[in-house]
C-alpha cells in the first residue's frame, strides 16, 4: 500500500472483518449460554454436572465456530499489496469477544512515538509493541464493563477531554486537528483511548465510590503525621506502575519496566509514557501522584526515592503488587498544617551612630528618635520625620513576611498599629524606627482537613479502581495471536 488511499480502504475493509468476527464470537457465546441453561434444572443456582464427552463436544464445537470466523476475518481484509500490508490486517488478540487487530496496535504505537518524541525507527516499534497491547487489551476490559453498565460517552464529554489536551499542550481553542496532523498523530487511536477512560472514570465512580468513607480520624492521623515530619523533606514525583497480576507474569512485567526505563533515559516524555503504559490511577494524569512525605509509601518506593537526584527516574521497583518507575520532580520542606502568617508593608528610618559610641551616645539618639517619632502618623509622614532627624530620608522595605525578619524585629512590629512608629530598635551600628504601612494575613501552605479528605478519598477510589481492573483481567478470556 503506497499511497495515502490505498491505506485507507485497507482500513475500511478491515471494519466489517473485526464486526463479522465479532458476530461470530457472539454466536458461540449465544451457544454456550443455550447449552447452560439447557442443563439447569429449577432453581437456576443448582447447576447439574456436565458430562466429560458433552463437555468435549461443546469445546470443539466452539473452537471450530473460532476458526471458521478467523478464517472469514482474513479473507474479508486480504487486499492486494505487500506482505507487510496483509499483517496489519490480522488479528493481534481477542478479548471475550472484542477483537484487537495489528492495525490497531499499529495505530496505538504511532500515537505513543508522536507524544513521547521518541525516534519512529523499527526498533522503537517493535519494543512498544507489546507494552501497547497490553494497554489495548485493559482498555477494552474496561470499556466492556462499562457498556454491560450502560456507561455513555456522550460528544460533550469528548470535548471537554480535547479541550483539556489543547491547553495541556498549549494548543489554540479548536485546534487539536491541525496539531495532531502536523505531528502525525492518529485520531482515531486518540478517540479510542479517550472513550475508554472517560467511560472507565464514570463506571468507577457510579459502582465504587459511594463505598468510600473517609472519617475524622483518618484525617487526624495524616495531620499528626505532619506535624512529626514538619521540618523535614517532602517529594514530589510521578509513577509508572506495571501491575503483576499472577507468578507467571513477573519476569514478563519486569522485562517491560526495563524496556520502558531504557525509553525513557533515551528521551521519551515521562508524562505522556505514563499515560499510555501505566496500569496505575495516576495514568490519566501522566503519572502525577504530587507530594509524597517520608513513610506515606512502600519502604521499597521510599528508598529508591531518597536516592533520587531532582529529574531523575528510578530503576524498576517491585513493590505493591508489581513494578514501579518514579521520577522526582522537586524537594521541599514539609509544612505542618494549614495555618496563617502574617505579611507586613514597612518603612524605616536609620540613625548612624559612631563607631566609639557608648552606652550613653546610644541612648541620646534613642530618646531623639522616640521624640520626634510620637508625633507622626501615617507612611505619609516618614519623610519629614526624617528630614528633622537630619538623615537623608526613609527607605521603603516593601512587603515582608513576619516569619522572615529577625525574632527582636518581629517582636517590635508584630502587634504595632499601622501608621505609627516602633519603639528605636538598635541593630548593627544604627538606631532603627520602623512604621507598619499594610498588614495582611496570609494563608500557610499546608493542606487543610478539607483536601486532606479529598485526597484520601482519591486514593481509596483508585486503589479500588485498581482492583476491579484485576477482576477483570482475572475473569476475562484473553487469546493473544
């Protein structure tokens, strides 16, 4: 297939192989159903034994039914051309009855190459194959439970995702097409992918979240563990977690965190990796977990995260159920709780005093200072407070916090009213006045109880997103080709 055309008839022509293949597998699911409730006997619970040769039978019948549908999928999408052309058009995997082609997965690679600005060789592509399956067959889990719970995903829902994109990536109002042709990125792959989480979001939240209570003294908890860890550092990091399901599927797993590590340290984006490969909550994020306190995570994650340089990303870390990359973001002191400073606009005004002046020199300028001073109010009045001090005028300090100034400053000014003058402050070889102009309060930077809820709340839902995903690899029936 040369030509632009020649590629999208190709790609028409495989629509009606997948629906025929699917009608197919639907027709033994029928025959299986038909066979169950043959053999039911009132109540439908008692189940009678079924015969080893009638449950031979039913088990040819059906892989025959398989391969006389796979059999019609091929030749529906065989068309003229290279050898390479017809392999796109087989299938890659079926899921229950949901087949994934190779073009397919060839869609989704394109897509994966055009946003995490790796290099499109036959390399890169034959490494991301596999990673890109798997991602395939969970969304297609994910998208079947939400069609069995009548989950929609309506055009106002598409075009919020696509709005998000277009500011995510400072895109135009309405531009996300002309973006995505000019670096070659499939929309249908793109579509696929933003239906699935969006009825995968929804589904979640209509079964799962109405079991999610966080109550005050789960709250109370993470403040007192706040309180012991103020002072120290905090993280901020993103993940990619590849989840081992079953013990056959770790060297499988481990073997792709390695893959993806090497993808990454040659320049593949973190964030738009994460969205693709990561199995975790935080894949629609990009992997963005935020900040992360000492002990909040596995001892495992903990150290690989202390060993972190900033921008950094970890070897692959097996902890809570599979395999973890972390990239560091930043590092930060930890704040307490959400609590209040204070803000201050000053003005001062600095006599000098000689190098030789005694205890009585400095008192002299003190008693000036607070004489001429008493009288003055507002900023507006500094300046010529300064001109009868004979000094040559007033500096203005601008907007300084309170936490920052030293603790004899702090304790001059921090109950001054505004618009009259301290007390004479001696600091460094000077006599200082200082005059509050504005004082404003200023909310910390702690979480308060409310977000604390909030995130805890998150994490609970995605750690029981995450285990109705594992359900349903577990339950599903899953042929790879």
């Amino acid at each position: 297939m040369g030509t632009g055309q020649e590629k999208h008839r190709a790609a028409l022509q495989l629509r009606p192989a997948k629906l025929y293949f699917k009608r197919s597998m639907i027709v033994c699911a029928w025959y299986d159903l038909l066979g169950d409730v043959g053999r039911m006997a009132p109540p439908l619970k008692q189940k009678q034994v079924t015969t080893p040769s009638v449950a031979g039978a039913r088990r040819v019948l059906r892989m025959l039914l398989i391969v006389i549908a796979a059999a019609f999928a091929a030749m529906a999408v065989t068309v003229p051309g290279p050898a390479g052309a017809q392999n796109i058009q087989r299938i890659a995997a079926i899921v229950n009855d949901e087949v994934i082609s190779r073009y397919d997965v060839e869609q989704r690679v394109r897509l994966v190459i055009s946003t995490s600005k790796l290099d499109d060789t036959a390399e890169t592509r034959r490494h991301l194959r596999q990673q890109v399956l798997r991602g395939l067959i969970d969304e297609s889990l994910q998208s079947q439970a939400a069609q069995q719970h009548s989950v929609q995903v309506s055009q106002s829902d598409l075009d919020r995702a696509y709005s998000f994109i277009e500011k995510r990536n400072k895109v135009p109002p309405g531009g996300l097409g002309q973006f995505m042709q000019a670096n070659q990125i499939p929309k249908a792959a793109l579509e696929t992918q933003i239906r699935a989480e969006i009825s995968w979001s929804k589904l979640v939240r209509r079964r799962l979240a109405r079991s999610v209570q966080i109550g005050d003294e789960e709250i109370d908890e993470v403040l007192a563990r706040l309180r012991a860890n103020a002072g120290r550092s905090e993280r901020q990091i993103s993940e990619i977690f590849l989840p081992v399901d079953t013990p056959e599927q770790e060297e499988d797993v481990r073997r792709a965190s390695i893959s993806l590590l090497r993808q990454l340290r040659g320049g593949a984006t973190f964030a738009a990796m994460a969205r693709q490969f990561s199995r975790g909550a935080t894949s629609a994020q990009g992997g963005a977990v935020g900040w992360v306190q000492p002990g909040q995570l596995a001892a495992a994650l903990d150290i690989a995260i202390a060993k972190l340089d900033v921008g950094a990303v970890s070897e692959p870390v097996r902890a809570g159920g599979g395999y973890y990359l972390l990239r560091l973001h930043q590092r930060r002191k930890i704040a307490a709780e959400a609590g209040s400073s204070m803000q201050l606009q000053l003005k001062q005004i600095l006599l000098p005093l000689p190098e030789d002046a005694g205890e009585d020199a400095v008192k002299i300028q003190e008693k000036l200072a607070q004489t001429v001073s008493e009288n003055a109010t507002g900023c507006s009045g500094v300046n010529a407070v300064a001109k009868e001090l004979k000094v040559d005028g007033a500096t203005d300090l601008g907007t300084l916090a309170l936490a920052n100034l030293p603790q004899h400053i702090a304790n001059a000014i921090k109950d001054l009213a505004i618009g009259r003058f301290s007390a004479p402050i001696q600091n460094k070889g000077t006599v200082m006045l200082l005059m509050v102009c504005k004082r404003e309060e200023i909310k910390g930077r702690g979480p308060s109880r409310e977000s604390i809820s909030d995130n805890l709340t998150r994490e609970r839902l995605a750690m029981l997103a995450q285990r109705y995903l594992r359900d349903l690899r577990r339950s599903a029936v899953v042929e790879l080709r």
